[in-house]
C-alpha cells in the first residue's frame, strides 16, 4: 500500500512533478537571463526552459527527475532551441 501512494501517478508524484516544472522554469530562467549577452532580446528564456523542463520531465518518474544528469538536460535543451528557433544556428544540427 506505502509504494502505492509514492509511485507513478500517486498523488505524491504529481505534486513532485508540478514543483520540480515551477523551480526548474524558475531557476533556467534566472540563470539563462543572467549568463546571456546585455541587450539579448531574441530568445524568450522562461518559454524555452519551459519547453525544456517539459522535455526533461517526459517519461520519467519523479525518483528519475531526482537523479537527472546534466547531459539529459542539454540534449533537452537542444530539442528545443530547434523546435522554437530554427533559425539560430546550431538549431537545426540540435534536432538531429
């Protein structure tokens, strides 16, 4: 019953899930506006860290999201600068 209320759709799951999506966009979009060049107005970082938190968060559990390696995160990330700016380059070689 205990494993249950923890797994994969549990009530306990989904609430990791909404945090950990709320904190990720949050802190990718703190730390992209930060580290980006003065003046970058051409990308719109809380839609890609959105985009990428959905990403991340796709097919995974929150026991995986809590062991979540910086490669998948980039690869994540790749996707979608190619799907919302495919004409930045390097955008259409991240969809390959």
């Amino acid at each position: 019953m205990l494993l249950t209320a923890c797994g994969e759709g549990s009530a306990f799951d989904e609430g990791f899930k909404k945090s950990f999506r709320e904190k990720y966009v949050e802190n990718c979009t703190k730390s992209a506006t930060s580290a980006a060049p003065a003046g970058q107005t051409a990308i719109d970082f809380a839609k890609l860290c959105g985009c990428t938190a959905d990403k991340v968060m796709e097919g995974r559990s929150a026991t995986e999201l809590a062991k979540l390696s910086d490669a998948d995160q980039q690869k994540a990330a790749s996707v979608c600068i190619a799907q919302l700016y495919p004409g930045m380059p390097g955008g259409n070689a991240a969809a390959n």
